[in-house]
C-alpha cells in the first residue's frame, strides 16, 4: 500500500471503484461543502475536491478536503499547477498530508483567461505559474513519497502518503499523442487516472485497447470519467466548446426529444431533460463498465450533486464496498467510511 | 526581432504635454522591422503630435530623429548629444523597452517615454502578423520538440505534451490561438521522431530565465578586463 487511502484499498481489491466530484464554493461557508457531505456520504470510495477549478476562485481544495474527511469522507484533493510554484504546491502537499489527505490529483489546470467559459468574470488577467506542468508534478509527489525528497533534493524525514493521480482526456486533440501522454503520467507515478468525461463509448473504447495493448492498464488505474448531462443545452455546449469531450448525434437526439415530449411546457420540458440525462449516465456507467482496463469511475455532476444517488444506484453500483485497512498502516482520518 | 506595437497618440501625448521642447527617437532595426517606431512612425508621431498640440494652442516643438539602434552607445551617444546641444526637455523612445532603458540610463537627467509597447520575440508569418517564437528563457530545449517551443508558444509553458485543451489545433484561451503542442506534434510526426516525446522533461531550472533575476552575458574575448565579473558567458 501506498497510501492506504479507502481508494487505493478498494482497487486493490479489485473493486470498481466509484470517485464523486465535490466543488468548493465560492465563499467561506463550511456548510455548503458540509451539505454536500452529507448528502453524498457512502456513495463513492473518495470524492474529488476541485481547486479553482474552470479558473475561478473557490475555496481552497485543502480546507474542503479537510471539511469532508471530517464528516467522514475520503477527500481526492486536486492540485492544479496553474496558481502554485514547486515551493508552494510541495508546501501545500506536506500540510494536507498533515491533514490526513490521502489521495491527491494532479492537473495543469485551465487556463486563467478561462474563468468558468465566460459566465463568470473570473481573473483573465492574472499572472499564472506553471512552474511544472502536471507529468512533473506527478513525479514530484512520486519522489516525495518514495525517495523522501524534495523536488529541489532536501530530505523529507516523514514522507507524505499519497495516493498519486492524474487526469486523462483519451479524445482530446492530437488524438495520435493522447496514449502517449497517459504513458508518461504512467511512467512519472501516477497510481490512478481520471478521464474526461466519456460519451462517445466507441471512440474511448478504441483508445482503451491501445492503452491495454501498452500494458498501462495493469501499471494505474483507469477510472473512466462521466459527466451527468442535466439538458439539450448542455450537451451542445459540451460538444462544441469542451475540449475533449464529443457527444455523439444520437445523444443529443435522444435530449432534443425528451425536450420536445414536453411540448410547451418548460418545467416538464426540464424535468424530461433531467431524466434523460439521468438514463444517459447510468448507461454510460454500465457501457464503460464492460470496457476491459476500466477500473471504475469518475462522476461529475456540476452543482447537481443531489441527483447522484439515484445514478449510482440505478447503475449498481451501491453499496460500496467495505475494505478495511491492515493494521499496521495505521489509517484512521476518512476512513470510517461509507456510515 | 523583438516585436513592439505604438501606444495609442493620447497616450504618449499625456506624457509630454507639459514639455516645451521633445524629441521623438525612433530606431532603425526591430521596431523599424515590425512597424512601429522607425523613421516613418517618427515622422508619424511628431505630426501628429504637432498638430494636436496646435489645435490646443499649446507651444510644444517636436523634434525627429532616428538611429540605428537604441541599444548600442554610439548611437544614443548621438541622442544624447542632440538633447544637450538642442535642449530637449524630454524624449519618447520608439524603440523597444531596452532602447528606452538605454537611452534613460545615458540621459541621466532627461525623462524618457515608451512610445511602444514592447510584445515579444517573434516572427513576420504573414505580411502584418507577428507571431511570438521565442521566451528567450536561457535555456534552449529546441532541440527537444522538433524546434518549435512549449515555453513561448503553449499558453500554459507545458514541457510533456499537450493538456487536455487542445481543440482542432487550437488553444483552449482562444479559438485564434495555435496549439504550441498541436504544432510540435505536427512537426515532429514528419521529422519521424514523435516517440522521442516520450521521455519524461523534468521540471525546469528557470534561474537561467528572469526568474533568476536580471541577466547579463560577458564575453571576455570581447570585454574590456573591467567588465562584469559574475554571469559570464558559457
């Protein structure tokens, strides 16, 4: 073991495993993360704290990772390279290890001129980092783990265990290069993947063979990402503007028709659309489900967290698992999971 | 070239318009290059000027010149003469920023303005586009990716390929903008030598960049045996 983080356990075990997106908000209210908590408790094997995510100023993924673990969740504590240089980022590690973060995802973070696409101001004009992209910093944790070493070469007398992550777009452009880039995070330490979200099962499916001819799937574990689409909108907007993500025209037809069943009326038009986009979830979960080298999960249901039990349960996937740490590697924060 | 574009008039007029006398230098390499300060945008500039200080009634006279560099001394030497002898109270620089540090520097007591704004290291791709090519960081990895560079040209400086916000080529900031690592794969999947992006970039040592503070390079076959004892050349 690693870390001897819930996740960690529950691959090991050869469980599928499930991970739920949490996103701070944008203010200092504990009891929005708390809510969330709460509501979310023994669905998933760790939930994913995003930090600052879509560039936009959130509570501090650490803290919210703090806040979770103490109603008993195991925090997924996402690391972006965009706002933290080496000192800080290693800095921040130490203090969230300190914390009892187990599990820790590594990403290069959107852009700043990003600011959530527009529909908020954001900060386009702040100066970024990008001191190491998110392969070194995956390295970096590697190192501070297994070596005792700083990135600079000081000792680390009690290293940090963490469960090492990274992200994943397999459709992203240049897709020639995307198999290589999950090499890479393979090879710098990444101890699990999370995807982008996957709609298009076919082309994902091409990608994870080449992936599983390379062997990566038995070196990290893939956890296929899936976004809960909530309206037509939102489909066509994820198909035309996220990088990555491409919907096939038969989803969309199948939310353009929801939409219409509802004729003129538009809460029922919306309630249909929520629907559907429920259906579509639990499909895509039991589609990559069979897809050989997809070791589970990755669900985000952006600021629609309340409709995730009935996904999971729909697709099976509850209860979770209950695989209790081995004495000796002394877990206890976080741990007490799933109630 | 080091690519620079003019300030808007209203904004070099602020500077000056409480000077009687102003010189405005141009420079005769980069920024005569990329169109915005040689001798044609002093002639520009001081008309304009002229007449907006005319129709003002402000008294100001503006004098041209331009040299062939504003960062070598005996060419602001010359600069410099002509605001002694001629008693120019203050001078817009339309060289980039180091013609106009430069030319502070020599002038001691004589304000000096940017008349431009400095952009980056970069290339004519089209007549009348500038593209930025080089971050001029230090510590050149060209070599690395195929001779086009992740620092100066992935708008997040990415060393190991691109993120996951590639989109038909361009970046996620703006569908105007080329991906750098769309490009370096391109380019290294005709040279044949895209498996060599597999090795690992370790993180950068970015002393060699500004980061490490201001630099300076010696060549001491060149020097004179006073010159800067510390950061000399490789």
């Amino acid at each position: 073991m690693k870390s001897g983080s819930n996740l960690e356990r529950v691959l090991e075990a050869g469980h599928f495993a499930v991970t739920v997106e949490i996103g701070p908000p944008m203010d200092c209210n504990p009891a929005e993360v708390v809510k969330k908590a709460r509501l979310l408790k023994g669905l998933a094997d760790a939930y994913n704290i995003t930090d600052n995510q879509t560039a936009v100023v959130r509570m501090s993924s650490i803290a919210a990772a703090v806040l979770i673990a103490r109603e008993g969740l195991e925090p997924v504590m996402q690391m972006s390279c965009r706002d933290r240089n080496r000192l800080a980022i290693q800095a921040d590690i130490l203090g969230a290890c300190a914390l009892g973060v187990k599990n820790c995802l590594c990403i290069a973070g959107d852009h700043q001129s990003f600011g959530a696409a527009g529909r908020l101001k954001g900060h386009p004009g702040a100066k970024n980092v990008y001191d190491v992209d998110s392969i070194q910093l995956v390295a970096i944790l590697k190192g501070m783990r297994d070596d005792g070493v700083q990135q600079g070469g000081d000792p680390i007398e009690v290293r940090p265990p963490l469960f090492v992550g990274a992200a994943w777009t397999p459709l992203g452009d240049p897709v020639a290069i995307r198999p290589l880039r999950l090499k890479k995070k393979v090879a710098a330490g990444a101890d699990f993947i999370q995807t982008q979200g996957v709609y298009d099962v076919p082309r994902f499916k091409e990608q994870m063979e080449a992936i599983c001819d390379m062997g990566l799937h038995e070196r990290t574990c893939i956890l296929a990402g899936i976004i809960v689409p909530r309206s037509l909108g939102m489909l066509k907007y994820m198909n035309s503007s996220v990088a990555g993500v491409s919907i096939p025209e038969s989803l969309i037809k199948r939310m353009a028709k929801a939409r219409k069943s509802a004729g003129d009326n538009k809460k029922q038009a919306s309630r249909n659309q929520a629907q559907e986009g429920i259906n579509i979830s639990v499909e895509l979960i039991e589609q990559v489900r069979e897809i050989p080298g997809v070791k589970g999960v990755h669900i985000q249901a952006i600021e629609w967290e309340r409709r995730v039990p009935e996904i999971l349960e729909k697709a099976g996937l509850l209860p979770r698992p209950m695989v209790p740490g081995k004495e000796k590697e002394n877990g206890s924060e976080g741990e007490d999971h799933g109630g | 070239m080091i690519v620079a574009e003019r300030k808007p008039l209203s904004e070099i007029r602020g500077f000056v318009e409480n000077y009687h006398r102003i010189l405005i230098a141009g420079c005769g390499t980069c920024t005569t290059v990329c169109l915005a300060g040689g001798e044609a945008e002093v002639k520009l500039v001081a008309s304009a000027l002229r007449i907006s200080f005319l129709r003002d009634e402000k008294e100001v006279e503006v004098l041209e010149d331009c040299v062939t560099r504003q960062c070598e001394p005996e060419f602001v030497e010359k600069i410099d003469q002509r605001v002694k002898d001629e008693g120019v109270e203050a001078v817009v620089s339309l060289g980039c920023g180091v013609g106009v540090n430069f030319l502070a520097q020599t002038l001691e007591t004589t304000p000096v303005f940017p008349g431009v704004n400095t952009e980056f290291f970069g290339a004519v791709v089209e007549p009348g586009v500038w593209q930025e090519m080089c971050a001029g960081c230090g510590n050149c990895i060209l070599h690395l990716t195929g001779g086009i560079c992740p620092i100066a040209r992935c708008s997040k400086s990415l060393m190991n390929g691109p993120c996951g916000g590639s989109q038909d080529g361009k970046c996620e900031i703006n569908p105007e903008v080329e991906c750098g690592w769309a490009l370096i794969v391109e380019r290294m999947e005709k040279l044949g030598t895209l498996d060599s992006l597999e090795e690992i970039i370790p993180p950068r040592d970015w002393s060699t960049s500004h980061h490490g503070g201001p630099r300076k390079v010696v060549r001491q076959d060149v020097a004179p045996a006073s010159a800067g004892k510390e950061g000399q050349a490789q």
